[in-house]
C-alpha cells in the first residue's frame, strides 16, 4: 500500500486514524455562568484551546503511523565509476593442489597448504576483489565441468565467499578450458554494457582445442567486447609460454604454448601473465588492477528504509509541548489562589 509516498508494511494499523478525533469531542468542564453575556470572550483562550487539540491529535496521528511502519522500498540506481566487470575463471584441476614449480625444486603435493597454487590463488584473488568496489565479478569453477557459480555480481560479500569456497577440497584430474571459457563469455550474453569486460582465467596448464572449439570462442569474444587476462601458474620446470630460439620441439608444442598462441589470433586485448612465486602473483593482480580503471556504469541497490523514526519524533515533540502546557496551568491555577 502506498500512502504519502510511502510504502506501508502494517497497513491495517491506518484503521485507526480516525481515533485523532478524540481530543475534539472531550467532555466541556467549563462553568456554567448564569449571565453568560457579561464574559467577554477571549480571542487566544479560543486559540491555545484549538492549539493544544491540535496537538492531542498529531501526537495520536503520529503514534499510528508509526505502528503502521511506513518505509521506503529497495530500489537500484545507477552511477558512473571507475573499474570493470570480471568473470573469474578458476581451475581446479588436481595440479592446483601442488606447489609452485621452481627451478631447481622437486614438485611437491601441498593438498591444503598455504604454498598450494589454489591457496595462493584464492589469497590474491581476494584482494583484488577487495580494492576494487565499483566493479562487479562473476565466478566460474572448472575442471571436466565449467560451473557458473555466480552471475555478476556488486555483492562483494557473496564474491569473497564464492572464492573462499573454491579453495576447500581437492582438485579432479581432468580440466575442461575451452568449456570454461564458452560459459565465462555466455554470462555477458543479455547484460546491458556498462563498460570494460575482463574473463580472468587462473590456471596451470594449457589445452588443444577443437576446430568447433576455437571458432565458437572467437564468435563470443569478439561479440561480447571482451578482454582476456590469463594467469599462468606454471607447472612444467623452466617452461616458458614465449617461444624462444633455443627450445626444443617438444616444449614448441605443449598445450600452454598452443594455448598462448591461440588467445594471441583471437583479435581481442589479451595478455598471459606467469606466475612462478608468490611476488610475481602479486604483480600481476597489481597489473591487471592498474590497467582496468575504465568509465564504468555502476548500478548500485539501495536497501529498503525504515521511516517510523520521524514519526515517533513528531509525537516526542507534540508531547513534550502538551506536558509544558499542562504545568504551566497548574503553575497559573496555584498563583490565582494564592
């Protein structure tokens, strides 16, 4: 029900606003004066008389409504600020469950442990999510399967326990990119464009696509105005993503590379990062955060908003105005006796 402008989540409590008459039908204790017309009448007795009826009457108007509990619904808005829209794409393949792989170091399992690329990478994500509060993030979880766990989102709360959650467990064995990155560009299908669109895919290892695969990618990047920001937590020893003269024909051909050189054809603003510590992980999120500060259309919600405390004061006020008049008769009533 809308009333004053006001929504009303009590409504039925309005019946009563009729009892505001009240004070107007109170019983006449004023003397009888047999020769009435040698009173004079005073103008502002007749005057403070109304008043203090008037304020009987906003005091209990007041208290009714307040009863009723008007409020003003949620409602969404929208602002200009400064950030992107990120759908974060996580493997959770069983290789994320290992350690970084550095030269020189025999790779460990760190199920659970804090050196375990997932921990590293849920730490990080975390707070890249945290220093960027006008953007909204969307999550994709893969292995075999891509699972959309969250739309897009400005709900940062929702967005940091979605993280937190993809880092319990352990990994499966198969990982499913193409079908992660598919999913990841269908969540932009039917957005309204509000500014700069990011898929941040983390992962360790690479993949061949299929013909099917690859033009299907290629149609949604480019449609959806994506960009495309791949964090390499690198698996294989030594292995770089950039090919060099001096590498061999069987890191030439290793799914990363292949999957390197096929985000490079895509036509799109991409870049790989890899990440092989803790610090370069860090420089990258700080890379990535500096350069997506584009205009960026905000739709913000305003939740709903209670407004019985106007109400209530109103009828303080009143009240407190009826207590002074009622001891400042009595004040006048004991000096006329006196």
């Amino acid at each position: 029900m809308t009333l004053l402008g006001l929504q009303w989540a009590s409504p039925m409590m309005l019946l009563l606003l009729p009892l505001i008459l009240l004070p107007w039908f109170t019983h006449n204790q004023d003397k009888i004066v047999a020769w009435s017309h040698f009173v004079p009448i005073d103008p502002l007795s007749n005057v403070i008389g109304s008043t203090l009826k008037v304020l009987a009457s906003l005091v209990l108007s007041c208290l009714i409504l307040s009863l009723a509990e008007p409020y003003i619904p949620e409602k969404k808005i929208e602002r200009v600020g400064s950030g992107a829209e990120v759908i974060v794409l996580v493997d959770r393949s069983r290789s994320m469950d290992d350690a970084f792989a550095i030269k020189g170091q025999l790779l460990m399992r760190s199920v659970g442990k804090s050196d375990s690329k997932r921990r590293v990478a849920k730490k990080y994500l975390l707070e890249f999510v945290n220093k960027r509060p006008d953007d909204r993030f969307g999550f994709v979880l893969f292995s075999d399967q891509a699972l959309d766990l969250l739309p897009l989102t400005y709900n940062k709360a929702t967005i940091n326990a979605t993280i937190n959650a993809s880092a319990l467990g352990k990994g499966l064995s198969e990982t499913n990119i193409a079908n992660a990155l598919i999913k990841a560009a269908e969540m932009y299908e039917g957005q309204t464009y509000r500014g700069s669109r990011i898929v941040l895919l983390v992962s360790d290892g690479g993949q061949e696509f299929d013909e099917e695969a690859k033009r299907q990618i290629t149609a949604l990047y480019k449609r959806e105005n994506l960009s495309l920001y791949w964090l390499y937590m690198r698996s294989v020893t030594g292995m770089t993503l950039e090919e060099s003269a001096n590498d061999n024909q069987r890191w030439t051909t290793t799914p990363e590379r292949k999957l390197h050189r096929f985000f490079k054809s895509l036509e799109i603003p991409y870049r790989a990062f890899e990440i092989e510590s803790l610090k370069s992980f860090s420089e990258a999120i700080d890379e990535i955060d500096k350069q997506e500060y584009q205009t960026l259309i905000v739709e913000q919600t305003l939740p709903r908003e209670q407004k019985m405390i106007p109400f209530f004061w109103g009828a303080l006020l009143a009240m407190l105005l009826l207590v002074m008049a009622q001891f400042y008769t009595a004040w006048g009533v004991r000096k006329a006796h006196e």
